[in-house]
C-alpha cells in the first residue's frame, strides 16, 4: 500500500508534483501572480493561487483522497515521498509532525512540515471527510496543526461563492456573477494580508466563507467561468470589495460603520428595495431591562477583561444617524452612569434574545421603550432593517436586481461607486 524514497529515487515525483510546489514557493516569497504556459499558444495565462487556512485548533489532521495521492515529508535534512490510497495522519509531537497510517503505524517523524499532493486526474483530497481541490499542506503551529489549502484562485471561489449567496436559479445568475467577482476581487486584494503567516485567507467570515469541493454547484462554477480573471478596480487599485447580505434598503459609508478612513467607492447607496424579498429586510428583537443589562454587562466584562456590572437602566439613545440611516451612537444611561456605544459595535453590544450566541442584525434600527410606573426601562424592542455590516454589495439586493434584468456589472458598479472592471488573467 505504501513504498518509501528518498529524494534520488523520488525525481520523477518531484518533477511531475513538486515541480508545482517550486512554483508556490515562488508565488509565497515575491507574493507575485505566476505565469503558467498557454497551451493553446496564445502566449501566457496568469493564474493566482491562494493559501487558505481551513484549521489550527486540533492537535491532528487526517488526510485522504478519492484516489491515490503522494506525501512529501520534510524534516531539516531529509526531503521523502509516500504514495498512498488509504487515509494518512498528521499529528503534533514534540512540537513536530509524525505521520501516520491508517492503522496507527508511524510512517515518518521529526517533520517540520507535510505537503498531500493527488494523483490523476480528477482526484481531490479529503480533509477531516471534507473535500478540497488543489494540495493540502500542514505545518506544526505549537501544539496543534496548522492546516492550509493551496489551490487556485477561481477553484478557491468555486468553494466560496455557494456558501455566499446561497442555492440560485438561472434567472439570478447575474448576481451569481456579480458575487463571484466581488469574491475574487476581495480575496486578490488580501494576498499576504497577514505577513509572515503561511496564508493568505482563513475560511471563515473573518475573510469568506470556503467550504472546499462540496459545496460546488453547475450553476456556480458556470458564473466564475464566465468571469473568469474579472476583477473591481478603483484608480489602478484592487478594491476592498466587502459585501453583505441584506442591507435593508440602503448600504453605508464604510467610515460611518467601522474606524476606517473614508473610501469614494464605499458609500451610501440605495437599491430601491431590491433587496426587501429578504426574510431580514424587516426584523424585532424584545429584551426585557434585565436581559438587556445582562447583555451589556457581558459585553463589558470581555471588553474590559473584569467582571462588570451596571446599575437599572433608566433610558436609551439613539443620538446620530449615518447616511444609510443606521445609528452611529448608542447612550445607555443608568442611576450613576453613561455608556456610549458607537458605530458597528452596537451590534455585538445588543446581541439577541433569540440566539445568544448572534449579534444583532444590522445597526439599522429604532427603540421602542417599555417603562415601570417609576419611569425605570422595563422592556425593550428594536425595530430594525437588514443583516449584516451594510458595507459595500448587498446580495439580496444583487439578487432582485438580477431577477429584473441586471447585469453583474451593472449591480457591482451600482454597489462600488466610480469603479472598473478589469480582467486580470
């Protein structure tokens, strides 16, 4: 099931695998987009790849593919292949990687680093029974494993995109495409975003949701295809092209939501209720006083790093707007103090009553207070509109303007102001 060899004996591998890896190497040092050979003979295509940090929170990580596929072990002195069709575990000891077979059997030790290669066409690996195209590289990270996904730009928005906008029909595909390129857009302008770390994204929502091979649709793959290299520029620059689901009627300037400094593409504009199909266009959440004080505390403990308590709130605020109509600052005032909250903060200071573990909707909201015959808060209601930051494209309402005839240039250029489109590659 397994044969072992060294470097001399592995060359072909080498040059047939790792040949790829060579060309990683060249694209993680220079963070530059690699030319690969067109064979159509139209000179060269640009193809970015992506590194994608799937997992760092478990001491082991095991490996499989729909066929066979290679292992390269590498230590300080010692580089070693392995073939294999059964599942292979990386696990942290002693601060360095052992790979194991499937039976417990230790294959290799004292590795500071495992790269999956599959082999044959069509063939993908498995991660932890999740499938991912492209290769699969660990790296010890203290006492757990740091797995990465290295795979191509738009095979990296195949995994991206489903999870974005949700199950489409045909008639929404423009706001697939759309969607696609924002995608690209955003995770282009991230390369090395975070330095010396040996990824570019994290396959949450820290950056974008990626989910791997499984979540990958005709439709989906049929958008990216047709935008393929499509990427939003504004003067001769990537765009931060942040995006999110239901903007209630109206997106925002980004340095109103968050302590960011002004940006002429991110601003405040209407869709007309193209986006009021959503089920979050309109919302409620009801706090009784003891429930929003809770809410507040806890916010304030883990703010603070100590254990925080507030008096009976007597009174709430919305005292500034911002131009997309969401509030900018929050007073909660009790017996002996004031709080002010402000901007996107809100939101993880509200939180719910119907989810704990969410925060609210969006900051697009009002207050309707509920007081005691002493005048003290007793309940709470906020009314509000949208899900989401309101930062940028808002997808359902990329999705109502493709149901009425859109193109996915017209609803980027309508969500990022003063933009441009250009194909990269």
């Amino acid at each position: 099931m397994f044969s072992k060899n060294k470097i001399v004996a592995g060359l072909k591998l080498l040059a047939r695998i790792t040949g790829g890896l060579s060309v990683l190497v060249l694209v993680w040092s220079c963070g530059s987009v690699t030319s690969l050979n067109n064979e159509s003979g139209n000179g060269y295509l640009r193809v970015p790849f992506v590194r994608v940090l799937l997992d760092d929170t478990n001491s082991k990580a095991t490996i499989g593919a729909v066929g066979s596929f290679a292992i390269e072990c590498i230590s300080d002195n010692e580089q070693v292949i392995y073939y294999s069709n059964s599942d292979i575990t990386a696990v942290i000891e002693n601060t360095h990687l052992v790979v194991k077979t499937n039976k417990g059997a230790v294959l290799h030790e004292g590795l500071k680093e495992v790269n999956f290669l599959p082999r044959g066409k069509n063939n993908h690996l498995k991660v932890n029974n999740r499938t991912y195209r492209g290769m699969i590289k660990v790296l010890p990270n203290g006492g757990n494993v740091r797995i990465i996904n290295v795979v191509y730009m738009e095979d990296y928005l195949k995994g991206v995109v489903p999870p974005e906008i949700g199950k489409r029909t045909i008639d929404e595909i423009e706001a697939v495409k759309a969607q696609a390129v924002a995608a690209r857009t955003y995770a282009m302008a991230h390369l090395g975003q975070y330095g010396k770390q040996p990824y570019d994204m994290k396959s949450s929502i820290i950056d974008q949701l990626y989910q791997g091979y499984n979540v990958e649709n005709k439709l989906v793959n049929s958008a990216i295809a047709a935008t393929s290299g499509k990427v939003v520029f504004y003067n001769d620059s990537f765009v931060n092209a942040y995006y999110h689901s239901t903007c209630g009627g109206m997106t925002d300037d980004i340095d109103h939501v968050w302590e960011r400094k002004e940006t002429p593409y991110l601003k405040a504009v209407s869709d007309s209720g193209a986006c009021s199909w959503s089920k979050y266009y309109t919302w409620k959440e009801f706090f009784t006083e003891k429930q929003l004080r809770g809410r507040i505390e806890h916010f304030l403990s883990s703010d603070r790093g100590r254990d925080f308590k507030i008096h009976r709130i007597k009174d709430i605020i919305a005292k500034d707007h911002t131009p997309g109509g969401r509030v900018a600052v929050l007073i909660i005032k009790t017996d002996n103090d004031s709080f002010r909250f402000k901007k996107d903060r809100i939101r993880w200071v509200i939180g719910r009553t119907s989810d704990p573990d969410l925060i609210l909707p969006s900051d697009r909201f009002s207050v309707d207070i509920e007081r005691d015959a002493a005048g003290y808060v007793s309940g709470v209601t906020f009314r509000g509109r949208g899900y989401g930051h309101g930062v940028g494209m808002c997808q359902c309402g990329a999705i109502g303007l493709a149901r009425i005839g859109w193109t996915y240039n017209n609803i980027l250029s309508h969500y990022y102001t003063d933009i441009e489109l250009k194909e990269l590659y």
